[in-house]
C-alpha cells in the first residue's frame, strides 16, 4: 500500500516531485547584488541622518531650567554663565524703569532674587506668574534676563 502513495500522498501512482536543476533557476547577476546593497547602504545612511537630526532638534528644543534653590546652592560658581532660570514673580514686584528695563523679584517659595529685563514682556506676564528666564547671574547678586517666557496660566479668568 505504500508504494501507491505519491510523495502528497495522493493515490494513483503520481511521480515524486523533484528539485529543479540549479541551471534552470535564474541567478541574479551580480551587479544586481551590489546595486541592492549600495541601496541598503545609502538607505541606511539617509535614516541615521534623520535619527540624528531629529536627536539634535529634540535635544535643542527642551527646555530645562534651574530653581532658584539650585542657583543659590551653585552660589558664586555660576555668576556670569548663561542660565534658564525657572521661579514665580513676587506680588507686586514688578516696576518698570523709565530707560525701558523691567525690575521685579522672583521666588521658588524659599529663596528671591532680583531681575532686571529689558525686552518686550509677554501679555501673560503679571504678579503671581510663572516665568523661565535666561540670562546670566551678575556679581551684585541680580539675574539679568536676556529673554523672558511667562507660563500660561492654568485656570484662565474672565475680565471684569
């Protein structure tokens, strides 16, 4: 009974199927192989440039600051470097100098410190608001900011 069954195991007495002879199946030539891995290769290339460019853009991006604890716990070591400071605005701080430069005070609840800025400020920046600056730290012991970004609030008011 065995000998009726084919290589499928269909009855009947089929013929085994066979490999084809290796001459009969095409090869690919050889420049086609290295056509195909120059393009794997440039390929490659083209998505390591994205990966790092995408890495540099999100590292520039993000923005970390420092609190004003870590600034004073840095002390002198940082007076005259380039900072981005993070801290809240005092209530009632803010004074704006006839040369065009804002004063005010920071806080992060436990340390203050006094800023000058002479931008433009922000349509968001008031007392009580959040605020990351950037500038340097003077040897007199005041931030002066070359750029000032005011934090949304939270919970939006209606004018009265």
């Amino acid at each position: 009974m065995a000998g009726k069954l084919g290589v499928l195991g269909a009855a009947g007495g089929q013929r085994p199927l066979r490999r084809l002879p290796s001459e009969m199946i095409p090869a690919l030539p050889k420049g086609a192989f290295f056509r195909r891995k120059r393009f794997f290769i440039a390929a490659l290339i083209v998505a390591a440039a994205v990966g790092v460019l995408i890495y540099i853009g999100v590292r520039g991006s993000s923005v970390y600051y420092v609190t004003l604890s870590e600034l004073k716990a840095q002390g002198d070591t940082v007076s005259g470097d380039k900072i981005r400071l993070g801290a809240t605005v005092v209530d009632g701080s803010i004074q704006s100098g006839a040369d065009g430069v804002t004063r005010f005070v920071v806080t992060d609840g436990a340390n203050t410190l006094p800023v000058s800025y002479g931008g433009s400020l922000p349509g968001t920046f008031e007392d009580g608001a959040d605020v990351v600056l950037q500038g340097k730290l003077t040897p007199s012991g005041t931030f002066e900011a070359s750029s000032l970004l005011a934090k949304c609030p939270s919970k939006y008011k209606t004018s009265e």
